[in-house]
C-alpha cells in the first residue's frame, strides 16, 4: 500500500509539472487583472477614470496659476523680448492638487509596474545564463514601452517630490542651496491622456470578450479616432500655453485652444501666433504627428466602413416597443428579397415590424440598393453571420424576435443538401431560443420528420405535385389558389382599354380572410343556421364567399364546407373570401355598398364587353325602384329557397331549389351500383377498394383515402413501354384505356411526386374518370427507378412509368402524348448558370412540345416568375407582344404581380414555386392560411369535410342564366359552393380591344403555314411508330369527343382566364368550368353521388305547385339522402 501512494503522488506531482499547476500569488493577480474580462475591465475603466482626472486637476492649475512662482514675473520694457526659462521648469502649486496629484501618480505607477510584472512569464531553464538574459531582456522591452516612458514622465517625479522639507529634514539645507523644493516642479501631467487613451482601448477590447459584440468594430474606430484627435488638441493647448509661460505674451488655456483649432483646421487667421522658438517647435511637432496618425485611423476607418456595408450591423431596436422578426436565408436573391418584403408589408399590421436579413452571404450592389429604397430602408435590416452561431444570433436579436423565417434559395442544384443545412438552421435556432416561432421552407418532403417542431412548414414537393395535380382535375386552378393567397387591392388591370383585364384584374383582389362568428357582422345573424345556408346568404347579401369553417375556432379541425349538417355556432370560426376583410370596413354599410357597385361594374363587363365602359348611367329612379323591389321579394323567396320545412311569400314563382316532398326519382339518383358500360372488359370497380395507401414514399404523409388495387401489380406491369408476362403493350395507344392519359415529364423522381398521385386517385374522385398517370422520366441507361418508389405506385391503379428523353418526339409519342388530357413538364435539378436562366431548359422544352402539340393543355413549374413571359414565347404573335408592354406599364404602376396577364399564366399552363413562399409570408398575420391550402389541394383530408373538385357548364345548363342562381342551385340541391370560375372566351368584343381582334386574324392566316412543317413530321413519325389517327381523334372522353392536339385550329384565338368569387349577376356562358367545394361524402358513395354535376339536375328531383288563389310558395323540402 505504501509503494501505491507514493506512486500516486508521485503522477501527481510530475502531472502538477506537466501541465504547470499555479497556485501563487502571482497566478491569483493574473486571474484579477488580465484574465478574468469582467474584474479586468472594471480595473481599466477605474485607470481611465485616474488619467482623465489628473489632467482636470492639471487644467484648475493653469486657470489659477498666476506666474508668481519662482518669484513675480517681471515687467519687460523695451522692443527685445527676453525668454525667463526658470518659468518652464517651477510652477506654483497648491498643496492640495499637489498631494491628490501625488495620490493619483502613486496609485498608476503601482497599477503600471504590477500589470508589467503579471504579463510576462519566464520558462524554467536548465541555464541560468539563459534565465538570466531572458529576465534582462523582458526589463530592456519594459523601459523602452511607450507606455511606459510616459507613466515615469507623469508620475515618478510626483514621487520623488515627497522628499519635502517637511518630510526629509537631512535634505534640507541641498534643497535650499541649489534647487528649490521639488514639490514645485513642473510634471506636464497632460500627457496622461494619451495613457488614457491607450487605457481606453484596452477596456473595449475587454468588454468585447465580456459579451459576444457589445461593441462593434466601427464603434471601435470611432471611438478610437475622436480619442486621437482630443488627444492632440488637449496635447496642443496645454504645451503650447506652458511654453508661453516663458514669455511676456502669456495666453490661457482657452486662447491656446482656439490657436491649435484654426492651425489643425487648416484655417490659420494669424490673430494670434506662438513668437519664439520653443512654442514655434511644438506646433511643428504637433502638425507632424497629427499628420502621423489622423490618415492612419482614417484609414482604417476607412476599412472598416467597407467591410461593415459587406457584413452589416448589429441589429438594436432604438424604439423598445417596435418588435422584429428575423428571416436566415443562405443566398441573398434581389428578387427572392423583394418578393418577401412586398408580401410581408402588404398587410397592415407589419408596417410597424422590423426586418432583419441573416445571411451568411455579402451583401451585393442589387441588394443593396433594394435595402436602400426608402420603404424599406428604416424598417430592413442586414446582418452578416451565419444562423449556427450563436454569436450572430445574437447580434440579430433572435431571443426577442416576434418569429424567424428560415429560407433557402431557389436555383440550387443539390436541394436535399441545401434541405440539410435548413434542418441544422432550424436545429440552431430551437436550442438558441426555444421559444421563437419558426416559419420553414423546405425542398424535399423527407425532410419534414426532422422539423416537426415547427409552427408552420411549407414543403415545396408536397405543394408543388400537389397543385399540379388538381391543375389537371381543375384547370386553372394553380392561378387561382396563387392570386387567391396574394395580397392585393383589386387595382391591377383596370387601366387597361381589355375588357377581360378588367374582370380578371379585379376579381384578383380577393382574399382569404377569417373572423370569429360572434365578432362577426357578417355572419352573426346566421348563428343557428346550416353552414350552406349561410354562405348562400353571404354571399347574396354581402359578396363574399364562405368556405370553411373551425369548430369552436380550433384550426387543426378546420373543414372544407361541412354541409348541411353543421350549424354556425357564436364559437365557430368561419374562413371566407372577400375582396376586404371586415375589421378593415370603417363603415361598414358604405363599404360594403361600395364594394358591390365595383363588383356590379366588372360582371357588367363580362357580361356586356367593351361596350359596358362606355354605356351611359342608369337612371338614379329607375335604381332605386329596382333596389326597392328586390329588398320586398328577398324575403320572400331566394332566400328561404334552401331552408328546410319553411313557408314563404312571393309574388313571382321561383325556379330553382323546390324539391318534391316524394321520393326521387331512381332512374336519376340510383344507389345501386352502376351497370358498367365505360370500361373495356372486367369493370375496373371491382379491382379497387378504399381505403388509405399501404405503401408511402415518406414519413410525414397525411392519411388520405384513395382508390387503391385489392391486389398489389407486378412491378414489371409498371414499366409503359416493356413487355411482361402479364401484358404485351408497348406503347401507350395500346392500353385502349378509357380515358385520355396524363404525362408527367420529370428529370429525376422524387418522393414528391407521391403527392401528385394522391390528389388524383382520391376516394372522391369518380371510379370511371380516373386518367392513366404516366411518369416520364430522364433516367441515365445505368440507372433505375427507386423500388421503395415503385412499390408505393404499385397500389394505384393505371400509374405507369417509362424511361426518355422529355424532348424526345418518339419517348412522347410513345408515353401518348398525341392524346394526353394533360403535360406536366417538371425539373427537379437546376442548372449550375446564372440566377435567372436556371429554366432555359424547360422553357426551351415547353416550347418544342407546344410547336409540335399546339393544342395539348401543358403545365409546367418555372423557378423565377419573371421567366413566365419566355413560357410559349412567339414573336409573331402580336397579341403576346401586347400583353408584354402592359406588363411593363403594371410593374410602373406598383404592381406586384404584373405577370400576372401573361396568357400561359392566366390559363394556368405555368406556375412559379416562389408563388408557394407566399404561403410561408403570410402565415405571421393569417396563421390558417397553410392548412387551408393544404385542404383545398387535397394533401390532407378532414373528417366530414368537403374537397375541391370542377365540371363545367354546357349549353344545357344556360337555363340557370347567372352565378347567384347556379350558386343558390348547388346549395339547395346538394350543399356544394362554388368559388369561381375557369372562363375561355374568343377574342372578340367582349374580350379584347378592337385594334388587337384584327391583328389576332391575322396572326391566325399566317400561323397554320408556319405549323404546316412541324405537323407533317409529327404526323410521320407517328406512322413510323404505328399510332394510327384513330389513336389520337377518337379518344373517348365520357361522352364527348375531342379534336387532335396537333391541329392548331383556332385555339388560338381563345383566352382564359380565373374569376375569383363572381358577383351574383354574373352570366355564365358555355364552357365555363366551375370550381367547386362539394360537402362531405362517405367512403363507400356511389359514382352517381360522387359525380360533381349531381347538383345540376333540373326537374328530376325539383317539383312546384302553386296555389294562384292566395299566391303562396309551397313548402319547400330539401331531400336530406341528396345532400
């Protein structure tokens, strides 16, 4: 046991050597004065404030010095000026500024030599030669330190001055005989403050260490140079005036202060001048110095301003009760930086929030002089850092921070690594201030199980796929949702002389807005009713569209229109569209009146023309009489047309919603399953059941209930144009599949696209009007398609892949485009270029297939908005040309969207994916506005909830005449609401201008001819590959055929365009498509009942009688089995 301890002490000790121990004196001080920042800093400061006051006390002796000591000055007569230099070297002194001066030069003198004794260390040396030269040489570094010097010139003569008579009676008689006593000897005491300075300094660099930056680099600078300049001026004054002590032309401290200002301003009046060769000396040395040191701190003043406008500030709120958020993004874009500022302060309650930019990247020229636009220059902020330090989080002030936008850039080649550096930002920024709400933006939808803490998360795949796909259930429906979530006033396209500009523009101005029912004036008189009920009658009464609703206001139970079968509650909260919100009406009835008069122009315009500007008034009585007419009939009639039960006065016979009190009639609402005359062999039903999907492509799905396979296929069945034991088509035409194919055209897969399918195989979708998904893809000949992947698409019926090259004439000919319903084009990897040409390749793409497929309805994502215009481009088309410089005249006007009349994008053939960040903008002031778009897409599914889906209207429903009656007629009949409407007009009167109808003919002769080459090679290559005509005219398409997408007939002279939330009196025209909220159904419903022109039956299942005596409206019954 003794052996063990002694061996344990012994490691202890050589450890102690090892790593050098220290538990002296000498390390305790270390730990005091230099290493400990807090104690070090307080020393400093204490030292800073000594020098400044031994140079205050400096400054009383001047004042009161009276040149009495040695003896009085005397009185020069005579022109020669005599210099008594015994002045320059005595002065009198106070006792008590003597004895604090002495205090004071004790005290920094002990502070100088003991910070010298701390700050150096000699090693242990075998040589004591070598111990004893490095001792020697660190007493040569101390006595030549500036600092140094100037503590000995300052303070060691107020030392030796204690030697007094008074104290040192030996000393005496020496004293008296040859020099006076040394407690009058000048000490030019002034040159502490250059001691100061250093002190000063040195403190900063302290408080530095004590926070992360409490001060910054240029406040450092700053600092720096004005301490040099007093330094200098106080140097001046004082020596200046001391040397003329000397001198018959004496001046005090004030005129010598004046004196140095002029000569360092360069001014030099010459009122007053030093007059002998001392005083003349010391401003020579001054001048020198200065011009010694103001250029160098200039310039790296200088330097420092430069790398601040590269790296930014600090950000600190000089009002404490303005609040921020802070956006992290890795790239700074200049429109990906605009986008987000004129989104986020488009809404009121941002103007008073501060923006601060964290980015890793240098602030460039563009974006700079973005941030310097007067909007935003006082509210936006840039700081320089990245979000994984904490030190830039705190310079950006996250803890405080209202929320935090974590955002990635667009043109990115590898998005699952930039998706991984937003998981570590996010990570970052949840361990740095656990309670700051975050806003992300995501890629890849794998990524989303790593951010579930999250507030509000957009991922772009889940979003994109997803609108994509019900772009090709609703056409248009991508320009809808996108002008929908975009803030605007209704304000853009009516300076325009085309009519649908008009209409299209103003019915953008509609937004999603939500309030509470028992806050609400719009909805609190409804409280009790059924929510069809109470959208028909907002609508009819105040404009606006109902939609969804969120029990007792709790957002994760949000419906899309519950039906019938929910009652508004005062708790409830309610989701409509509007063009304003109604917080925002100061008065309430002129708003709302005012907001109907415009709503009435634009459906006089879509339903007039051109004409409708220039028609005169309607005669004020002839209004009124009108107005009076329809308030009397109201509650008579339409609006008790869909209450149940209910007796109502009329006098005019209505024609909509009055239902038989028998049973319906079987022939048109069976609930037997239907005699399958659609399919080509087995019906497809019974391959199929509902329910959710066995296999997922990633963690973080919702439950959505689709039409899946009982059995799961073959993967060898998935591949479209290889032959397998279980089939033997090669090509798509022969599939013979009952409904026309839709392609999507992708560069590489991703987990995303599971999103697409899911829209379009949902259990609401009706069984026989499901379209072949075909997944064209740019695959390499070595590689393959993921099996996790082909294992979820397995379940789905009719969902096919194959490998080629999107430009490729016979890969599309082959996957059947010559007969698509739909294209989808989508680029998953951008291309390494320049910010604004990553979509030259689809662009360059979309444009072959629409040369070669002129009539094929294509889709495609770009990156960047602005290209939009490239999308279809056609020089010749003098049409497009004029949309281009309408555009411009928009963008001058303020707008945010001026792309917004662009045709492709108007007709919903093209989309940005920067639109979706809008979602991510908005969510800060409408926190519902995700989930309810995540509903409309069909990503999520809410139990009892309704789901979006279109038809449209043919010439056989004109008898329904405008959109309040087909309104009052869905939801009368089967509790469905419409929101707007895909209109495709020719460019006629109505539509356009007069000056570009005829120049749209034109084009029209001249364009067939161009055409003429690419349709006979495309006609070729099909005969080559064996699709024979019949392959594309004669698909069947319910029941109805439709033409050859090679021909390029007069679809050119058509143009669509979305209206959002239509005005009652707005006409509807054949082919108009309809966009529509159907109210829930069961999972195991009929086709009949899933069929979305169900609510448009006439007089099936509507009967009236009427009693001409008393001219009484029956009773009305609503067949509850029908809705």
């Amino acid at each position: 046991m003794g052996e063990r301890n002694l061996r344990k002490k012994a490691h202890a000790m050589s450890a102690r050597m090892q790593y050098g121990e220290k538990k002296n004196i000498k390390f305790k001080l270390q730990q005091w004065f230099i290493e400990n920042p807090r104690i070090s800093a307080r020393i400093r400061s204490l030292n800073v404030i000594i020098k400044l006051l031994t140079c205050v006390l400096y400054c009383i002796r001047v004042v009161n010095d009276e040149r009495s000591y040695p003896e009085e000055f005397p009185e020069e007569t005579g022109e020669k000026k005599i210099t008594y230099y015994r002045y320059l070297l005595w002065v009198d002194f106070d006792f008590k500024i003597w004895f604090l001066q002495t205090m004071f030069a004790c005290i920094s003198m002990v502070y100088t030599i003991l910070v010298f004794y701390l700050s150096y260390s000699v090693k242990i040396q075998t040589s004591s030669t070598i111990c004893v030269s490095l001792f020697q040489g660190s007493v040569v570094r101390l006595l030549i330190n500036i600092h140094f010097l100037l503590e000995l010139i300052t303070s060691f003569p107020f030392i030796i001055s204690v030697s007094h008579p008074a104290f040192l009676n030996i000393q005496t008689f020496i004293f008296q005989i040859f020099i006076p006593s040394l407690t009058y000897l000048y000490v030019p005491v002034f040159l502490n403050c250059w001691l100061a300075k250093g002190a000063l300094q040195a403190m900063m660099n302290d408080l530095n260490r004590t926070s992360f930056i409490s001060s910054s680099a240029l406040f450092r600078q700053l600092v720096l140079l004005f301490s040099v300049l007093a330094c200098l001026i106080f140097t001046g004054m004082c020596s200046i005036e001391h040397l003329q002590r000397a001198r018959g032309k004496r001046i005090d401290l004030f005129t010598s202060f004046y004196f140095t200002m002029v000569t360092f301003s360069t001014v030099g009046y010459g009122d007053w001048f030093p007059d002998y060769w001392a005083s003349q000396l010391c401003v020579v040395i001054l001048i020198c110095v200065a011009l010694g040191l103001i250029p160098k701190q200039l310039d790296e003043l200088g330097q420092t301003w430069s790398e601040r406008q590269k790296s930014g500030t600090d950000f600190s709120s000089w009002n404490g009760t303005e609040s921020h958020v802070v956006v992290t993004i890795t790239t700074l874009e200049v429109e990906f930086i605009r986008d987000f500022l004129e989104e986020f302060y488009a809404h009121s309650e941002n103007q008073r929030i501060q923006v601060v930019l964290l980015s890793p990247a240098e602030l460039d020229n563009q974006t700079r002089m973005l941030l310097k636009i007067p909007l935003w220059n006082n509210r936006v902020h840039y700081v320089r850092g990245s979000s994984l330090r904490d030190e830039d989080l705190e310079r950006a002030k996250v803890t405080s921070a209202k929320a935090c936008f974590i955002l990635s850039a667009r043109h990115v080649n590898r998005k699952v690594a930039t998706d991984e550096h937003t998981v570590l930002r996010s990570w970052a920024i949840k361990d740095f201030a656990p309670n700051i709400r975050q806003y992300v933006q995501i890629f890849r939808a794998e990524t989303k199980m790593h951010i579930e803490h999250a507030e509000v998360l957009i991922c772009e795949d889940e979003f994109k796929y997803a609108l994509l796909a019900n772009n090709c259930i609703c056409p248009g429906i991508s320009t809808f949702i996108t002008l929908l979530m975009h803030t605007s006033r209704g304000e853009e396209g009516q300076k325009s002389t085309e009519p649908w500009h008009k209409v299209y523009g103003f019915h953008s101005g509609n937004e999603m807005y939500q309030i509470r029912v028992q806050d609400s004036k719009f909805f609190g008189e409804y409280v009790g009713k059924s929510f069809s009920s109470t959208s028909f009658h907002a609508h009819k009464e105040y404009g606006i569209g109902l939609i969804a609703v969120a029990p007792d206001g709790d957002t994760t139970k949000m419906k899309l229109n519950p039906g019938p079968s929910h009652t508004i509650q005062p708790t409830d909260t309610v989701y409509y569209m509007g063009l304003t919100s109604e917080e925002s009406l100061t008065d309430f009835r002129k708003g709302i009146q005012s907001q109907q008069k415009r709503a009435n122009v634009a459906s006089t315009i879509a339903n007039v023309g051109s004409v409708a500007v220039d028609m005169p008034r309607t005669d004020k009585v002839d209004l009124g009489t009108r107005k009076k007419k329809k308030r009397k009939e109201r509650a008579a009639d339409e609006i008790h047309l869909i209450e149940v039960g209910e007796h109502v006065q009329s006098s005019r016979r209505p024609s909509i919603a009055m239902v038989t009190e028998g049973k319906i009639d079987s022939s048109s609402d069976s609930d037997q399953e239907e005699t399958c005359d659609k399919c080509r062999g087995p019906c497809i039903q019974h391959k199929l059941q509902r329910t959710y999907p066995q296999v997922r492509t990633y963690i973080g799905t919702s439950n959505t209930v689709c039409h899946m396979m009982r059995e799961k296929r073959a993967l060898c069945c998935l591949k479209l144009n290889e032959k397998c034991e279980h089939k033997n088509a090669v090509s798509a035409h022969e599939y013979n599949w009952r409904n026309r194919p839709i392609i999507l055209a992708a560069d590489r897969t991703s987990s995303g696209m599971y999103n697409l399918v899911i829209p379009l195989r949902a259990y609401y979708r009706p069984v026989h009007d499901l379209h072949p998904i075909i997944i064209l893809l740019e695959l390499e000949e070595q590689d393959s398609l993921n099996d996790a992947f082909l294992d979820a698409i397995s379940y789905f019926p009719d969902v096919y892949w194959m490998k080629g090259k999107i430009g490729n004439l016979d890969c599309l000919l082959t996957a059947g485009v010559s007969s698509a319903e739909h294209v989808v084009v989508v680029k998953e990897t951008a291309v390494i270029a320049e910010e604004h040409t990553a979509d030259c390749n689809t662009i360059i793409t979309v444009q072959k297939i629409h040369r070669m497929f002129p009539r094929l309805r294509m889709i495609t994502e770009l990156t960047h908005a602005s290209n939009m215009r490239f999308v279809q481009f056609n020089p010749h088309n003098a049409y497009s040309l004029a949309q281009s410089r309408f555009e411009k005249k928009e963008r001058k006007r303020g707008s945010h969207m001026p792309f917004m009349f662009r045709l492709p994008f108007a007709q919903g053939g093209v989309f940005s994916a920067n639109m979706l960040d809008r979602l991510l903008y908005q969510a800060i002031i409408k926190p519902f506005v995700v989930d309810l778009v995540r509903l409309l897409l069909g990503i999520d599914q809410q139990k009892d909830g309704g789901y979006l889906t279109s038809f449209v209207i043919t010439s056989d429903d004109l008898w329904i005449r405008n959109y309040g009656r087909l309104y009052q007629k869905l939801c009368s009949s089967v509790a469905d609401i419409p929101i707007g409407i895909f209109r495709t007009k020719k460019m006629d009167t109505k539509t356009v201008s007069l000056d570009l109808q005829e120049q749209c003919k034109d084009f029209e002769s001249t364009e067939m001819s161009r055409n003429k080459d690419m349709y006979d090679h495309v006609k070729n290559r099909m005969k080559l590959l064996n699709i024979k005509d019949s392959h594309t005219f004669n698909w069947r398409f319910g029941a109805r055929c439709r033409s050859s997408v090679l021909e390029g007939s007069d679809e050119k002279s058509l143009i669509s365009y979305v209206i959002i939330n239509p005005a009652q009196d707005l006409e509807l025209e054949s082919g108009d498509i309809v966009y529509v909220i159907r109210s829930p159904i069961r999972k195991d419903a009929t086709n009949a009942r899933i069929n979305p022109r169900r609510g448009l039956r006439r007089s099936k299942n509507v009967s009236e009688t009427m009693d001409s005596a008393n001219n009484q409206v029956p009773t009305i019954v609503v067949d509850e089995n029908n809705l």
